[in-house]
C-alpha cells in the first residue's frame, strides 16, 4: 500500500460551497475513485488550506495508469473544473501538479 497527503489551498469564500460538495460526492466520482484503488480518502481543512490523505491499494507499477484512468472517468473533469474554480494551488507543488504532494515522515498504524 502507498499512502499520500497533500496540500492545497481553498479561496475563503467558496469553502462553504466545498464542503456542501464534499458531504456527498457524485456516485461515478466515487464509484472512479474506488476503481482507482483509491481506499481511506480524506480532505481536512485549516485556516484557508486542505489537507488530504489516501492509501493507493494496487500495485505500485499501475499508479500512474490507474490516476490517468481516474482522470479519464466519466464527470470526473466536470468535478474537477467545478472543485479547482474553489481551489488555490499550494506554491510549493511540483511542475504538472495542482496538489502539492507531501513526503511521509512517520506512521503508525
């Protein structure tokens, strides 16, 4: 299992509206998201930024194929343009990254 946290940040304004999105998300972004072998998914939030947290399940190899088939599934651009019109990107995000990854320091399980 590959765990991943992420920051980013959230315009004050339309945190409300995100959250009211994000109490139920639609069924084919979660229905993509599990498909992924994406498992224990959280977003929290703090003075104007998010944090999320995932555990991918599959095999290491088809990451990156399995995030590009996520990209790729159905409403999942309409999600994405509706949840980035909310979202600011953190400054310290890698090239090609809306999400600035972080590395893992310690865990317990």
């Amino acid at each position: 299992m590959m765990r991943f946290g992420q920051r980013l940040g959230v315009l004050p304004e339309r945190l409300a509206e995100y959250v009211r999105y994000h109490v139920r998300i639609w069924p084919e972004i979660e229905a993509a998201i599990a498909s992924a072998g994406i498992r224990n998914y959280s977003i929290y939030h703090l003075a104007g930024e998010l944090f999320s947290y995932y555990e991918y399940i599959g095999p290491p190899t088809e990451y990156a194929a399995r995030m590009a088939t996520l990209a790729d599934a159905p409403r999942m651009r309409e999600w994405w343009d509706i949840m980035m019109a909310m979202q600011v990107p953190h400054p310290l995000r890698q090239q090609g990254q809306w999400w600035a990854q972080m590395d893992e320091v310690f865990h317990q399980d």
